[in-house]
C-alpha cells in the first residue's frame, strides 16, 4: 500500500511540473534569431540578459502606466498601453504580460494577432463587440458583445478586433500569455509594409482592382500600440 501512495504522489508530482512547465513562454520570444559565431556582437535569445539577483529592486516588478488613460484621439479611436517585459523588467521568463486599451466610441483596435501569446480580456468600462476567427480552411467567426466585468479569451496566433459599439468610453484589461506577445495589426503589416508588397502580389490575392491597393498603400495605417 505505501509503494501505491508512493508512486501515486510521484506521478502527481511529476504532472504538476509538466504543466507548470507548458505554462511558461514558448520559443520563440521573438520573431527570429539568426545565429551568429561573434559573441562580442551578439544580442538575446528568448528573453533578456538577467540582473544580479542580489541587485533586483521592488521597482524591477513595478509599473504604474496601466492607471493612465490611453489617447485615443486618433484615426481608430483606441490606444493600448503595454506592459510587458520593456516596461517590468521583473516579467523576464515569467511568461506573463498585460495591456490596458482605450476606446473612444466607435472606436476599434484593429484585427491584429499576437503570435506568441493567448489574450484573455476583461471590460471594465463601456460595451464592446468582440470576435476572433479561425485558421483556414473554416474560418469561423467567433464574436459576443460585452459588457463591464465580461470576459473573452482569444487563442494564440488568431486575428481578433474589439469595436467599442457604446455611446460613452470603454476600458478593458487584457492578461497576455507571454513577456513579449508581439502584435500584428493586419492591415498596417499588408498595406503598410516597408518596403511595399508588390501590388500585384496583393491585387492576385485580394482579386481587386490594382487601383484599389493602389490607394490602400498610400494610406497612413496607424499603430495604436
């Protein structure tokens, strides 16, 4: 009986660190690392270069940033405040980070993704009408309209939007499953790029008028990060 509890608390055990370990951040933590032989030139892989613990601050796990209202006097009517691990050096390897977003009304955080990263987001002001969409071959469109204390999750890697369809502001906080999400607005990385997408690249995959790319290159796409 004690070999049974034994064995039974070692493969408990064992299951808890496997799962805290899937709960860290995955690889990689940035969009690419090409390998370099000169270490006197070289930069971070997966993270930051790490303080001396000995050295650490309270500051080093503080940011006050997220009590601030973002401007959202501009072109999309929404701003997003970052914190994540250029803001608290602490979130280093925590696999963690969180956004605040303003919404003017009417206005949009833009379809984007995060690519390394999951989204949790909870309102705490105003109404918004949120969706996210599936990879191909489907897809589906998820979307619900929330309201204050509401919450919605967006999977890693999917483009997702939230439109603030009330009359007054709207804030909402999001928790991200990374120190360093990234984030992808779609239409500023296809219209915006630089140096520009070939136009006809985009006008066979859009099957539009080369005109019409014509005119959403010229555009100025705005990034309310």
């Amino acid at each position: 009986m004690a070999n049974i509890h034994y064995f039974t608390l070692t493969i408990a055990i064992l299951a808890l660190a496997s799962s805290l370990a899937y709960a860290s951040d995955p690889s990689p933590l940035q969009d690419f690392c090409v390998a370099l032989n000169d270490s006197k030139t070289a930069v971070f892989v997966n993270g930051k270069f790490c303080k001396n613990p000995k050295l650490a601050t309270a500051d080093d796990f503080f940011f006050s940033g997220l009590r601030n209202a973002g401007n959202t006097s501009n072109p999309v009517g929404s701003a997003v405040t970052q914190a994540n691990v250029a803001q608290i050096p602490g979130l280093n390897t925590l696999g963690i980070s969180l956004v605040r977003i303003d919404y003017a009304p009417n206005g949009l955080n833009p379809p984007h993704t995060h690519p390394r990263a999951t989204e949790a987001l909870i309102v705490l002001e105003g109404t918004l009408y949120v969706g996210f969409v599936t990879s191909n071959p489907e897809n589906r469109l998820f979307t619900k309209v929330l309201n204050k204390g509401d919450v919605f999750v967006f999977p890693e890697g999917l483009i997702h939007f939230q439109f603030n369809v009330g009359k007054t502001n709207a804030v909402a906080i999001a928790g991200l499953s990374s120190q360093n999400p990234g984030v992808i607005t779609i239409a500023n990385a296809v219209f915006g790029s630089n140096p520009p997408i070939s136009p006809d690249v985009l006008t066979k995959a859009f099957q539009v008028d080369k005109k019409v790319i014509d005119y959403l290159q010229q555009q100025l796409w705005w990034d309310n990060n």
